[in-house]
C-alpha cells in the first residue's frame, strides 16, 4: 500500500487528506467518492451551486486526477 495525497479546494478553503491505497486505480475511485459525498452533503435546494476542486497525487506527488465540480440540488420539490 502506498500513502495518496487528496487536496480539495473551495473559495474559503483547502483540506488535504492522505490516504493509503494498494494502486492509482484504487485512489482515483476514492478520490471521485469522496469529492460525490462531499458533494451531496454540501447542496441542498434553495442554496447557492457548490464548487470544489480536488486533485489526487501519488506517493511521488505526481498528479493523477484533478477535477473541477459545480453543483446544485433541484428546486425545493423537483428530483
């Protein structure tokens, strides 16, 4: 297993994370879940889209996902 390297920026703020994971395969699958329940816990209808960045490196901090995310829940009663 090798320690990853997960940044997720927003306007106010960065968090960095590091997690371990047996391939870039394996870190590039929790670095798209993770940016998906950061997500969801931060939209909700009425409030303003939700943007995120977030970039994965490898244990030699070489970059090997970066994703740049807009969201927004549906109107208060739409799915």
């Amino acid at each position: 297993m090798a320690l990853y390297r997960y940044i997720v920026t927003q306007s106010d703020k960065e968090l960095v994370l590091e997690n371990e994971a047996v391939s870039d395969a394996v870190a590039y699958r929790e670095g798209v879940r993770f940016a998906a329940e950061m997500l969801a816990e931060q939209s909700s209808p009425g409030l303003e889209p939700v943007s995120l960045g977030l970039v994965v490196l490898d244990p030699f901090a070489r970059e090997i996902l970066r994703v740049d995310i807009q969201a927004s829940a549906p109107p208060d009663g739409g799915s």
